[in-house]
C-alpha cells in the first residue's frame, strides 16, 4: 500500500510527506524504546542503590550483643594485631597472654613478666566498640 501511495500519489509533495512521515514514525519508535530503555536502567540501579544503602545503615545500627569485643581470646587476638608492629616479635617473648575484664567494659591485656627482659606489653580495648584505649609497655 505504501508503494501505491508514492507511485499514484498526484503531487509528489504527498508522496515524500509519507516517506518522511514513515521514517520520523519508525526513528521515534527507535527514539522511545531507548528512552524506555534508559529509564528502565535508571530506576533498576536507583533501586539497587537505595536497598544497598538501607540495609548498610540498619547493620551498622545494631552492634552485637556482647560486644564487638566478646570474649578474651578475641582481645588477646586484637593485642597482637596491635603490638606487632610496635614491638615487632619480641612481643612473643612475654606470651602467656593475659586478658581481664575490667567493670565489664575494658579488656586489659598483657604479657608475663620476665626478669631478664624486664616489663611487658600492656593494652587497653574497649569491650562495646574494639576502640583501643591504652597501648604502653611497662620498664
């Protein structure tokens, strides 16, 4: 039918109306699928970001029960990590590491002491939040 149109068409100023009209119809066809595409994209990721970011704020809310800190192996654990760098592996030295809770809140833990090396290595984290509060070694 379109072919009758352009050959029968009694001004070719209708004929080439038709052909533009078809063409611009089947570009906006073009033009609004990708547009639906982008939007689509755009509300999908949009989405994605918003439940990402809710459920890290509702995490970070909520802190364990007993503690980032539960336990005495966990501080003992945390010393380590903590002295290392400070005292390098001399700390292993004074191992029989000790950990004790003070007023339910601190960890204090430290090395034995040995005559011959002198003191030993003491930290203080807090139970709550892993903060440490104290890092010293005794003479």
């Amino acid at each position: 039918m379109y072919l009758w149109i352009i050959e029968n068409a009694k001004w070719p100023s209708i004929a080439i109306i038709t052909k533009e009209y078809s063409k611009m119809k089947s570009m906006i066809m073009k033009i609004s699928l990708r547009n639906w595409l982008i939007k689509f994209v755009t509300v999908f990721i949009t989405c994605f970001l918003l439940v990402s970011f809710i459920q890290a704020k509702t995490s970070r809310d909520v802190p364990p029960k007993d503690g980032y800190v539960p336990n005495e192996m966990t501080a003992i654990k945390i010393a380590e990590a903590i002295w290392l760098p400070i005292y390098g592996k001399e700390i292993y030295d004074f191992k029989l590491f000790i950990a004790k809770l003070i007023k339910g809140k601190i960890w204090r833990v430290y090395g034995t002491v040995h005559t011959e090396k002198g003191g030993s290595p003491i930290v203080e984290i807090q139970k709550s939040d892993g903060r440490v509060l104290m890092v010293i070694h005794e003479k």
